[in-house]
C-alpha cells in the first residue's frame, strides 16, 4: 500500500523508500512503525535525497550506511573504504589466480602484518610515509618485508588502474635491498663424507640433490613418469610447496636436466624402492609416503647426517651450489650451466658463481 507520498511504501511494520540514483532504482527499507509521525519524516528524507540528487550532493553511505548497496558503493569510495575491506575483499579475487601455496603466504601477511598495522585506516589515509615508518620497526628480514608488501601493493595498483583511487602511496615504497648470500658450496670431501652418513632413499635422495641442482621443492616432486633413462635426463615441470603442487618457480625453472653419473647411479638405486610412473621418485622412509615439504627433509635427514660427518652445517640449497660450482670448475659453459640451474639467462651465473669460472687462457 503506498503511504500518500510518491517513493515511499508501507512493506509490514516497515517503510520502504524508492528513488534513482545514476540511472538507477534504487529501494531502501526503514525498519520503522509506519506511523503518521513517522511516514512524515520519512517523506522529508526522501524529498531530502531527491534534492540532494538533482544537485550532485547526494552520499548514499550516509543515508544509508547498513544498506547492501553502500556496501557495494563503499569499494569506489577512498574515504569510506578501509584498507582491511578491500585486502580481504582483494584475497578473495585472487584465490582463483594464485597457488595454494602463494595464497597462504598472501594470507599471512594481510591477516597477521597489515590488517593489525593498517585496519584503522581507509584507503585515501594510507601514505608512503606510514609504510615506512611501519617497516622500520619490523623484527625480519629485507626480503621478508619486501614479501608482506606485496598484497599492499597488488591491491593499490588494482585500485589505481580502476581510477578508484588518483594516485597509488606504494609507488613511492621502493622494495629494500637483500643481502647477496655468498654461495658455500661443499667440498668433494664433505660430499663423500656426507653420503657416508646415509643409507637407502635418504642416501638416494641426498646424491640426487647434489648432482641435479634441483631445488628441494623441485626434487620432492619429480616423478619417475618425469625420468628418461634412456636420453639420460629428468623433466623438471612442479615443484611441492607446503604439501601443495605448482609450477616451478619461473617459466625458465621448467627445464630439462642431464644426468650426471652420480645422479643416474641414484636413480638406479633408488628404483628398487619407487618405480611406478605415477609414484614421486623419493619418498620419506619413515612412512613409505612422499615428502610434504623441505623440513622434514632438513630436520630427519640432513642436519643429522652433518652432525655425524663433523661438517659445519649449510642449509640443504648449498646442494644446489655444490653442483653449479662443481660444473662450473671443471670447464662447462655458463650458458648451459645456466639452463640446468633452470636460470633465464647466464647473467646470475656469473654474479653468484663468477669466482667459479676458470678465467680463459
């Protein structure tokens, strides 16, 4: 039944408002008694909003801050959008991008690091300032800081490419420096004494590292449908992180190996354990089952295996240096050097192995 004024309608023990706003109708319910009083105000608010229309004044979220479509308004909104609705609202449109493993860390960092720094804060409010100060005082590394930027930035640039926002804070944030880790490949001796420590698949597995070059997500993921004997190579298509299958970690990662003699060895050893072609080629002897990440690995296999050998305990990616510098000092060439190591191009060759390299006579 309509209340007497144009736009307002009486819906039960409610009232319900109707007008159009950017070409659209728009209805708002009142959870009001449609008394006289009532119904009189509420003629006055509609007349109010039509006003307010007709001179380009009109603000929905404050006529209607609860309403479904001021939620929605609120996202073109810099001033009344917080940065804590659009990061969850952003995680949300990426969970059908992004891998598992990508969305976890993304999750992290917005749910444990921005959310509790910036949740107060709309979006217009956020300045290059403010995340600096806020990096400043964090405990962690530069790269674990430039890795919870990332939501922050992915989010303001959306917003600025979809000209909600006029200018994006973030481009003034340049990402820190990392400090260059300085490679400490093992001798062939800590090598030796190394695999002397192990037995069976933890011996196979180990061997396999440090003859392939494989990064340990790349090597708890390799399947025997992914090893040709008879070319005398692996495929290197996943990596497994956090007990999560994905690509590798760049387009380049997805290589093909060589097998050197002490890499096929393993593999022939190893295939009196796992030989089915769907079966991951290494799996964790205690459970007969596949690895499910890289600590099990370290904290079962490797670091008691250097306590055993007296070796002074480098992380398991040394592996992945041993085999570079290893091939690197008996003469190969940096560019295929480079393809093995799964590298786009030669360049970081010869900025982390450069020393490596015999110098041309």
């Amino acid at each position: 039944m309509d209340a007497g004024c144009r736009g307002l309608t009486i819906r039960g023990n409610s009232v319900q408002l109707s007008f159009t706003f950017q070409g659209v109708r728009c209805r708002e319910t009142i959870p009001m008694p449609p008394t006289k009083t009532a119904l009189r105000e509420l003629g006055l608010k509609l007349q109010s909003i039509k006003h307010e229309i007709k001179i380009d004044t009109f603000d929905y979220l404050k006529h209607f801050p609860f309403s479904k479509k001021a939620k929605q308004l609120r996202k073109t909104r810099p001033d009344r959008y917080t940065i804590a609705e659009g990061l969850k609202d952003w995680l949300q449109r990426a969970q059908s991008r992004c891998q598992q493993s990508t969305l976890r860390d993304y999750t992290s960092a917005i749910y444990y690091h921005l959310i509790p720094t910036f949740s107060d804060l709309t979006i217009s409010e956020l300045t290059a300032l403010k995340v600096k100060e806020w990096l400043a005082d964090l405990p962690c590394s530069n790269k674990r800081k430039n890795n919870l930027l990332i939501p922050l930035r992915q989010f303001y640039d959306e917003m600025f490419h979809d000209e909600i926002i006029d200018k994006n804070p973030l481009t003034r944030v340049k990402n820190l420096p990392l400090e260059t880790r300085e490679p400490q490949p093992f001798t062939p001796d800590e090598v030796v004494r190394i695999l002397n420590e192990l037995a069976g698949q933890e011996k196979n597995l180990i061997q396999f590292a440090f003859w392939t070059g494989l990064r340990t997500s790349e090597l708890i993921a390799l399947r025997w449908q992914d090893v040709d004997l008879e070319q005398n190579c692996i495929h290197v298509r996943v990596a497994k992180v956090r007990n999560y299958l994905k690509g590798t970690k760049t387009k380049s990662g997805e290589r093909t190996i060589s097998l050197q003699p002490q890499a096929r060895e393993a593999l022939l050893n190893q295939q009196t354990t796992t030989k089915n072609p769907e079966d991951t080629v290494f799996d964790d002897p205690r459970y007969n089952q596949p690895w499910k990440d890289d600590q099990a690995i370290r904290k079962t296999v490797w670091i008691p295996a250097l306590k055993k050998a007296n070796i002074k305990y480098r992380n398991p990616y040394q592996t992945r240096h041993t085999f570079a510098s290893t091939l690197l000092s008996r003469g190969e060439n940096p560019m295929w050097v480079a393809q093995q190591m799964g590298h786009k191009d030669w360049g970081m060759i010869i900025k982390v192995y450069g020393r490596w390299i015999p110098k041309s006579k």
